[in-house]
C-alpha cells in the first residue's frame, strides 16, 4: 500500500528490453517504497539492474510492466515538473564553460532571470563546499571536485529529489570517504529525498536510511534493511559493531542472491 508521504513508489515493475540477441529481462517485479528524506541506496552485483531502476524513475527508461510514481505522478510528468536532480557516474560538465556557467545551465533552459541565477549558483556552490571556484574550468578541479560541481548542479533548480547513479565509482578511497561525509551534511542541511546506486557495502550502509539489496538479473529486492544507525555519522561508525552488523547483513544478501540464481 502506498504510503501518504512515499515520494517513489514501484509496484510490480518489469522491465525487459528488446535487443538483437533477444530479449533482456532487467527488472522483475519490484516494489519499494521510497518516503519524504529518506536515504535509499541500491546495491547489487554489476548488470542488476540497480541503474536501470533509477533510469525508470528519472523516465530514462520506460517499465514493460507494473506502475512507478514519483510525487503521486507518473515519471514523464515529474521530469516536465522537474522534480528530481539527477547525477551521473562522470560529472558531465562541459569543458567550455566555467563552473558557474555548468551550474547555471539548467536555470538558463528555465528561463530563470539572470539575477536570480546568480543567486542560486552562489547558494549551491556554498552547499559544495565550491564557493569561490565559479570562474574556475573543469579541467582546473579534481575529479572529486568536478563531482560536487555535478551535485551542484544538480542542485540548482532545487527539486526535493535527487537520484544519483554511482557519482563517487570512479574516485579513490580518501576522496571517496571525503565526499561521502560532505553528503551525509549535504543531505541533513537541504532534507532532500536522496536515491542512491553505489557497488560498495560500507558506502551504502554508511550513507542509508534503508538499503535495497537486489539480485543478479533480473534485477529483484531480495532485502531491504532499514538502517538503526543515528543520522550524525562520523566515519568512525564504520567500526562500531552495529555497522559491522548491518553490512554482514548486506553481504549475505547479496550471497543469497547469486545462490538463488
């Protein structure tokens, strides 16, 4: 039953794509929840469907079957109403324009006037911890900055949903943990819905509110664990006994779900 305050809802989703080899069954009757702040990370070994389910509510990718809302709407009509900011795993920003100029892009295709531009792209950057980096191009950053600037902008039209798919895959593991608790500020400071795709246990239980374990395709929830954790999490908490526990938990779900193959 859809609760009154889930903000993605999946019921008996299916997705099976049609390819020359035949076709693809990515996602088999799904159903999850997702409510107003919720932290929702979905793990699962490569080629699950993890991706594939956050291009379904972003309206990348269209469902063979069941239903997806996002807001009580359809995902069409939550992108047209722009209700979700959306990063992927490269930052994505164009190598021409400044940061500023990357961050402000979807406000100029909004038609936002130009002062309240500027007003929205200092905010956002401040968010970041990108605040006096505006003028700077993409190639003067490191990838890790390059990525908040992507959250940034993200950011920037101010939906109260972001998906992001991975964004921190491709960096170290210092950066990595550094990103990850500016996050955890970023989220608890905006209280925004945030889903989450990531191939690494400790992020995802460090990070979430609820964890989503899904199986080799297609793509099933063989878990979801609702985090016990407090939402002021140092990175020390990954070697308190309770994390230790809910990861081992995420393992064997993972496990069951190769065995069940």
């Amino acid at each position: 039953m859809r609760s009154e305050k889930s903000v993605i809802s999946a019921k008996n989703l299916d997705l099976t794509f049609q390819t020359n080899d035949g076709p693809v069954h990515a996602l088999s009757d799904v159903n999850l929840e997702i409510e107003a702040g919720d932290f929702v990370s979905f793990i699962g070994p490569s080629g699950c469907g993890k991706t594939t389910f956050l291009r379904v509510m972003a309206d990348l990718e269209q469902p063979t079957g069941g239903i997806v809302t996002v807001n009580g709407v359809s995902p069409e009509a939550a992108r047209k109403a722009r209700a979700y900011g959306y990063v992927f795993q490269a930052a994505g920003l164009y190598p021409w324009r400044t940061i500023g100029g990357n961050v402000r892009l979807p406000l100029e295709i909004m038609g936002i006037s130009k002062a309240e531009q500027a007003d929205r792209v200092k905010r956002v950057l401040e968010l970041v911890d990108l605040a006096g980096f505006e003028r700077k191009f993409p190639w003067q950053l490191s990838g890790g900055m390059q990525q908040r600037a992507s959250i940034a902008r993200a950011l920037s039209f101010d939906a109260d949903i972001l998906l992001m798919d991975e964004p921190f895959g491709a960096l170290d593991e210092i950066v990595r943990d550094h990103l990850n608790e500016q996050l955890l500020s970023l989220w608890a400071r905006t209280q925004k819905t945030i889903a989450f795709v990531t191939h690494s246990i400790p992020e995802a239980v460090y990070l979430s509110t609820k964890i989503v374990v899904m199986s080799p395709r297609p793509g099933r929830i063989t878990d979801v664990i609702e985090s016990p954790l407090p939402r002021e999490r140092p990175l020390e908490i990954r070697e308190t006994p309770e994390f230790l526990e809910i990861a081992h938990r995420v393992r064997e779900g993972l496990r069951a779900g190769h065995l069940d193959e």
